[in-house]
C-alpha cells in the first residue's frame, strides 16, 4: 500500500493548458488596464499612457470576445474574473460606443421647438480651400447642406476670415434665418453663426506653456437662458501628408519613434489646456456648453477632466454606433463633440455621416431640465 500510494505522488502533474480565448482576453485586459489608467494620469507623468486612450475600445472588444469564448466553451470559472473587468469599465466603454440606450424623443408637448435648441460643432478644414477634396463642388455642396441645418447655434473650427462671403457665393443665405457670424480675428479659427441675440463675446488662446490652441468664447441668450458657449480647436497632432502615409503603410522605428513623440507632446499640451478650459467653465456665471475640436479619444486625461466638473458628454443621448467624427487612417475615432451644462437637459445628439472636411459635424438639441 504504500508503495503505491509514492508511486501515485511521483507521477507528473499534468500541466493547465492556455485555452484559446486567452489570445483574445490577455491582450484586451492589458489595453483595457493601460486605457484606464491613460484617462486618470497625466500625461505630464506618464506621457507613454496616452495613446493607449485610443486603443480602449479595441481592447474592451478583445476582452469581451474573449469572455464569450470561454462562456460558450463552459470554462465559467476562467471568465469570471475577465467578465468582472467588463462589468466594471462597461461605463468607459459607454464613452466609446453607444448602444443608443440615452436616446430620447423629444415629448411633446412637454417640451416644445420653443423651448429646445440645438447646437452644432464642425471642424470645416478652411472651407476646403487648398482643394484637398473637391474645392468649389465641396464648398457648394457644404453651403447646401448647411442651409437645410435648423441649429441656432453653428461652432465652427478652422472657419477662414473670409468664410462668411465664400459660403454666400457657394450659395448660402446668412439671412433666412438671419445668423449672426462671430470670427476669429485673424487667419483661421474658431467660428460661431447663430440665430440667438448675443450678450457678449471674446477669443482668447490658452498660455504659451499650454501649447497652441484656441477658444472663442461667447454668452448667447437661448431659450434656456444664457447660456457660455466655449467653441474650442484643442492642440493638434501637426502631422503632416508623409506622417500620415507613414501611419497608413507602417512607419519604420524611426518613423515610429518621432511620430509616438508627436502624440505624447500633443497630449501633454491637451491636458494642460484643458485645466484651463475646466478653470474658465466653473468661473462661468451662466450655464456652460463646451463644444469643438478636441483632437483626442473620449478616454483621454484631457476630455474626462472636462467632464469632471459641471459639464456632461452629449454623446450619452446618442445613437448607436461609435459616432466616429474623424475620417482618416484609423477609422471611429471621437475627437469632436459637445459637452452640456448638467442643468441642460441633452434630447439627442448625432454625428452626421457627410464627407465635407476631414471631420464630420456633430449635432444635439437641448433645453433647460423642468
């Protein structure tokens, strides 16, 4: 007997074997971890953090995947921790893609048109005036399907000086309903075109040390009171056409190593704008709309620290889909959108699909909370 009982403890312990969802749910939960931590630490700590804000919701899919894998194989016990992690980020991951469950319809007659506005950010990329798509066709085209908008308020961002004349020969009327366009004072910049009276307004840039961004700041009187509109172009990536061919056909190490620089430099100048842009919104006397260019991910340090304070994402009312606002190399990515005071009730909001820059407007309609 207790020759056999040695014999059965020095027999080789089988070895636990890798299923294969573990090629799906490792990954996932390394992108996942590091995009939760890009969105809480400064990149002025961590610069390295920052890009991983633009692979979360690829990571969040991997690890979903790869819990439902395990589900399907009945290894429960080996998704339960995995699944657990979904649970807890499925808030971030609201942030990247919307399921459409905040859609609301405005009720009539609780709210009425009189009582609602709505509210448009577009990056128009100077009016395609360098004919990087199709020059005066764009433009045309542009100016037509701006003349069917109803919003009472246009942010516009890269809008030229001369643009409020290049759009009327293009064939819009400032008149019908008759907007009042608002410009920055020289060269390209923030822009704002509204029915509403306007209290008062102002541009200013945010300190050299923050880097190169600009703000037109207006106090419109809407139907829900004055409201403090900020039309924001955040600090960009300043890539340039071999940057971006480089991103698309793969850059070499070198390539890879300048371009990774960019990012991080660019997101270390986003955040510090950023603090200043929450600063300015709690100083607001009035309601607060934040609307514009933010040139990074919805899981970025720079954007949840302007959710942070009074100010909530309007792609929560949205549709489904990831409403992806950047139309080049790397496809759905957010860099555009609107931010709403909490005491603005947001009806819905929409990324419209038109191919007139190289970003695409985003749209929401708003009234005061009864």
């Amino acid at each position: 007997m207790a020759k056999s009982a040695k014999s059965n403890d020095d027999k080789p312990r089988k070895r636990r074997r890798a299923d294969s969802a573990s090629l799906l749910t490792w990954p996932g939960m390394v992108l996942v971890v590091l995009g939760e931590l890009a969105v809480r630490v400064s990149p002025s700590w961590f610069p390295w953090l920052a890009p991983f804000g633009l692979t979360y919701g690829l990571g969040w899919v991997l690890l979903a995947s790869g819990v439902l894998w395990r589900v399907v194989s009945f290894r429960w016990i080996r998704a339960a921790f995995p699944a657990i992690v979904l649970i807890a980020t499925w808030p971030s991951f609201m942030l990247v893609f919307s399921l459409g469950l905040g859609t609301a319809e405005m009720p009539e007659p609780t709210v009425d048109a009189e009582a609602s506005w709505g509210v448009m950010s577009f990056n128009v990329r100077r009016l395609d005036e360098y004919g990087w798509l199709e020059g005066d066709a764009t433009r045309r085209e542009l100016a037509e399907w701006l003349g069917n908008r109803d919003e009472a308020v246009w942010c516009f961002q890269e809008f030229p000086r001369d643009g409020k004349s290049v759009l009327r020969e293009a064939g819009l009327s400032w008149n019908a309903p008759r907007r009042r366009l608002l410009t920055w004072p020289n060269g390209a910049g923030p822009a704002l075109a509204t029915t509403l009276g306007v209290q008062d307004w102002t541009t200013w840039m945010f300190p050299e040390e923050a880097g190169r961004g600009r703000v037109l700041q207006a106090d419109l009187k809407t139907p829900s009171g004055i409201v403090r509109v900020f039309n924001v172009h955040l600090q960009s990536l300043y890539f340039s056409r071999e940057d971006y061919a480089a991103v698309e056909d793969g850059p070499s190490r070198e390539e890879g190593l300048r371009l990774l620089g960019l990012v991080t430099r660019a997101s270390q100048a986003r955040a510090a704008q950023a603090r200043v842009l929450q600063e300015r919104m709690e100083e607001s006397p009035y309601p607060v709309l934040l609307a514009g260019d933010f040139n990074d991910s919805p899981m970025s340090y720079a954007v949840r620290r302007l959710r942070k304070g009074r100010a909530r994402d309007t792609f929560e009312a949205s549709g489904i889909g990831l409403g992806g606002t950047h139309i080049g190399a790397v496809p759905g990515l957010r860099i555009d959108g609107i931010l709403a005071d909490t005491t603005l009730a947001v009806w819905r909001q929409q990324t419209h699909g038109v191919e007139l820059s190289d970003h695409r407007p985003v749209t929401a309609v708003l009234s005061v909370k009864r």
